[in-house]
C-alpha cells in the first residue's frame, strides 16, 4: 500500500554493516588458549569475516548450507559467528561438552558440510570424526603445533577470502541463521534452528542494556544458545568485547575484568559464585569496574544477588530463557515500584525470574487449567513470541512439546503473580510431588547454598511408600567446614513448612553438573537409587 513504511529485511548482515561503519575502531579482545591477549578492532574484525565469508562461499558453501562450529569464545568464533550467516548459510554450534556420541548424531542429523574447530579442540573431534561426513575441517591454529595436511589452516583460509568479493545475503528475513541443539538432558539433543528475524529481534528485545560504553565479558559459552545473545548484541550496539577464551576459573575471569575494565559480564550461578567466593577471599584485591553481571540458566539464589550488590555493587540481573527462546525470554528488572522498596524486598524480586520480555506471551496451565496469576498457584509455563521456537529441526519427538493455538511448553514449573512476575519452581521432571503437594527444589536448594558452611546444594525427589515422594539434599560444604543434617533442618524449619523439609541430607564433595555447568539431578537420582536398593 502507497505510503507504507520502507520493506527493510531484518538480516544479520545489517549489524556486520553497522558495526564496521560506526564503530571502527572500539576493541574486541580475547584470551586464547595460551593465555595470551589478542587485541583488534571492529574494522579489523569485518574485514576478516567478510573474507571468511568469501573464502567459505570459494569451498562450495551455499545458501543453507550448515557450517559447524566447535569453538572457546574467542574473535574467531565470533567472525564465524557473523560470517555464515552474512553469506546465506547458517552457524550450527555444537556444545563441546556433549559426548562424542552426542555430537557424531548431532552433526550427522544437522548434516554439517564444514567444521571449524579449535586446535585445542581437536582431540575432541578426532574421537568422532570417522563416524561424520562432512567436505572439510577448518583448524584454527592456537598451539603452535604443526596443522595436519589432511585439515585447512583457519588463518589460510581467512587469507585466500577476497572481501571484496563478499556477497552480502539479501534475502527473506525468515531464512535461518544459526542453529543449536538442546543438550539433551532427557532423550536426543533437538536442534533448534533461528532465523535472521529472530536473531535480530532478539538482539533489539532481550533487554539485557547493553550499550556502545560497555566492555562486556561473556562467560557464557558461544557453542550453547548464542551466549545468551551476547555476541550479537555486543556488536551491534558497538559494546567492547572482553573474550576470556577456555579460562574460565574466577582467578582468569577476575583478571580480565580488572585488567580491561570490564563493566558487563554474563555467566551461570555456578560459575559467578566461584567468582563471589574468590573475591571474599581477598575482597580488597581486585579493583573493578563490573556493574552488572546477567546470571541465568538456573535459578540464582537470592544471597547471591545480595552479596555482589552489598559487598561489591555489582547489580544481579537475572534473566530466563532455553535454547527454544534464543534463549532469553524474561529479566527480573527491577520495576519502578521497587525501587522505592527496602533493598531486601528488591533481592527478593531480583531472585525471581521477572517479567516476559516485550513480544514474548506467557501463560501457566496444571491439571484443572490456566492458572490464576495469584503468585501462588503453580503449573506449566506456556510461551509465544517472534524468538520462541515453532517446532524442531526436521520435526523430531515433539513429545507434545507445542499446542494447538501455537504456544511453547517449556516443561518448567512457574508460579505468576498479578504483576506478571514469573518464579520458576521447578523443572517439571525435578519437582518433588508429597502427598498430593508440590515442592520446590530449587526453594531449598536456593536457602541451603545461603547457609555459611553450604558451597552447593541439590535436591531430588525420592521415593517414599506413605507420600509418594520425599525431597532429599545433597550437599557440598565449603571448604575446610562441616555441618550437620540437623543443623540444616533446623536452619530450614522457619522458611519451610515441615512437609517440605528434607527427608534425608547426603553430603558430597562435588554435584554432577550437565554439559553447561548446571546440576545433573539425573546422576544424582541414579546415585540414590544405587546406594538404597
Ligand atoms: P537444556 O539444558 O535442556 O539445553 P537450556 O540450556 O536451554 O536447556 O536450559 C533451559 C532451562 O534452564 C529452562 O527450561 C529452565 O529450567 C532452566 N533455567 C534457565 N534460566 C533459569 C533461571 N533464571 N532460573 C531457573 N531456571 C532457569
């Protein structure tokens, strides 16, 4: 119709485009695998991903084609990150902590047609390579050893690319981008795939305020769900990029943070409190410019939000999301009401999962319906949204994981408050069912890693003749201390009904953690199982 807006795709190559234009000369500095610094800027970075992308196009890749990637966070992954998409094809990470087994199925089934590994990596690709098809193996050279004939070197690659020659993609915004499998926590990791669009709308709507004076450092790997949206975010608002590389340890990362002033970081509850703990260590030591750390992926315990803001000014914003909603889908941002709250009422709502972004729908549904939005009631988070998935790659085990009317089930267990406010309870696998009556691991576990003498906690649901199911912790003390089961009972009795306290504490020196750092409550269910037949 005359006198409508422009019909402008929204494609990744318009953030290549603008962060070449505008931000030129900020930095994007990376850690690599021998620890040492490299530093260079945006100009430096879309030259070389359009040569990249030229080169890639020379080895036959094509519009919709998979190039794979099995990388650290680094600037390579990242110019491989906007290199594939930029030329049509589409960057299929794949999560190097999944088995070989997992990951021969998952390049199998995506049909990958070219991998580009880490050097450091390549081990781990030699367990499975025999088992894959793919045209070529891309090595990013780190160590200094020489590069085998039968590989490309990355930087060869990168050389042989003409950017002049770099055909930017033009096409519908609908067309997929990138791609990731979920890890599988139950059954076959299922792929994901998200379009131009999607990424694009996620980028501008995940609301996670990150702007052209941030230095950001992302935790969160590149090789799962994005980084959280991180890389496209970061370049396209011209954010300095701080890349840590595989060193993740809090020693590394504290470093890197006081060492390049970063003001931005993201990462799991895990990781951040090995980061908490280091600084408690010596809280003087450091001298850092962090006001903001995006923590997500599991629920964030509640002393956690409060101890980086009391003893560090670090503000916890939490964020939720899965691979199926790219991934972020709600924040906890403080409203305008709590900000004139006492601090204790805001690492209260901060400990919650927050509210929808803008574009993304939420509902909750148990046996008797939708459920009220009273805070109380609990049932299954339902969601829609421009970057929330429709359906799996090549329609594998829906497992009725979409409705009818076109809506998301995450499988996890949410209470809503009349303000719209989500708190995840549970996953639904995980949560305990006694005598007829929900309970919330994650609120147990959230108050037991508060208590002084607990590193981490996690509790199962047991089985129990009288009450179906019993919860049951496993714990870790910290370092050099003990506690008893009854000192945690105790230290539970005035937040908890009595229903709801452990029926049993094992303590252990370690919890099993799932390929991206969050805990594997299946080992533990299969270790119970074990020690009470
Ligand atoms: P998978 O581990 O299956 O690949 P994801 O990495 O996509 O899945 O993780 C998604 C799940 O992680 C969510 O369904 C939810 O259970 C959990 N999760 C993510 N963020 C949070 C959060 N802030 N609080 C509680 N749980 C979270």
């Amino acid at each position: 119709m005359k006198g409508l807006m422009m019909d402008y795709q929204l494609t990744i190559p318009t953030i290549l485009r603008r962060a070449e234009t505008l931000f030129g000369k900020k930095e994007i500095v990376s850690r690599m695998p021998d620890k040492s610094i490299h530093r260079y800027t945006y100009r430096d970075f879309a030259l070389r991903t359009k040569k990249l992308a030229n080169a890639l196009h020379q080895l036959g890749v094509k519009q919709g084609d998979r190039v794979a990637t099995l990388s650290w966070n680094h600037y390579q992954h990242l110019e491989a990150y906007f290199a594939i998409p930029c030329m049509g094809a589409i960057v299929h990470t794949l999560n190097i902590r999944l088995s070989p087994d997992d990951l021969t199925y998952i390049v199998n089934h995506a049909e990958d047609k070219i991998i580009i590994v880490d050097q450091v990596l390549l081990p781990l690709l030699e367990k499975f390579k025999s088992k894959i098809n793919v045209s070529n193996i891309i090595v990013i050279p780190q160590t200094g050893e020489k590069i085998a004939d039968e590989y490309l070197n990355y930087e060869e690659v990168v050389a042989s690319g003409d950017a002049s020659e770099f055909v930017s993609f033009e096409g519908d915004e609908n067309t997929a981008a990138s791609m990731c499998y979920t890890s599988g926590t139950t059954g076959r990791p299922k792929g994901v795939l998200y379009s131009h669009r999607s990424i694009m709308l996620h980028t501008l709507g995940c609301g996670v305020g990150i702007s052209e004076q941030d230095i950001v450092l992302p935790i969160v790997p590149m090789f799962h769900a994005s980084a959280w949206g991180f890389p496209f975010v970061c370049t396209f608002f011209g954010a300095t990029q701080v890349f840590p590389g595989p060193h993740l340890d809090a020693e590394n990362l504290l470093d890197l943070y006081e060492t390049e002033n970063v003001t931005i970081t993201g990462g799991v509850p895990t990781v951040m409190l090995n980061v908490l703990n280091k600084l408690d260590e010596n809280p003087k030591r450091y001298k850092l410019s962090l006001n903001q750390a995006l923590i997500g992926g599991s629920a964030v315990p509640r002393f956690l939000v409060k101890a980086f803001d009391e003893r560090y000014q670090i503000k916890v914003l939490q964020g939720w999301g899965m691979t199926e909603t790219s991934p972020v889908a709600s924040t906890a941002a403080l409203t305008s009401q709590l900000l004139n709250s006492s601090k204790e009422d805001q690492y209260t709502y901060q400990a919650k999962q927050g509210l929808p972004l803008p574009l993304v729908e939420i509902r909750g549904r148990n046996e008797d319906g939708f459920i009220p939005w009273d805070g109380a009631t609990m049932g299954e988070l339902e969601i829609r949204g421009p970057w929330i998935s429709s359906s799996y790659y090549r329609d594998m085990e829906p497992e009725g994981k979409f409705t009818s009317d076109g809506w998301f089930k995450t499988g996890d267990i949410v209470t809503i408050n009349e303000e719209g406010c989500i708190e995840i309870k549970d996953r639904s696998k995980d949560v305990v069912k006694s005598g007829g009556e929900w309970i919330s691991s994650v609120a147990l576990e959230n108050t037991l890693m508060g208590h002084s003498t607990v590193l981490e906690a996690a509790v199962i649901a047991v089985p129990d003749e009288k009450w179906m199911e019993r919860p049951y912790a496993y714990v870790v003390p910290k370092e050099g201390k003990t506690v008893s089961a009854e000192e945690l009972k105790e230290f539970l009795s005035d937040k908890f009904a009595k229903f709801q306290i452990p029926e049993g504490f094992a303590f252990v020196e370690a919890i099993p953690k799932t390929s991206v750092g969050k805990f594997l409550k299946s080992a533990l269910r299969e270790k119970y199982a074990q020690e009470h037949k």
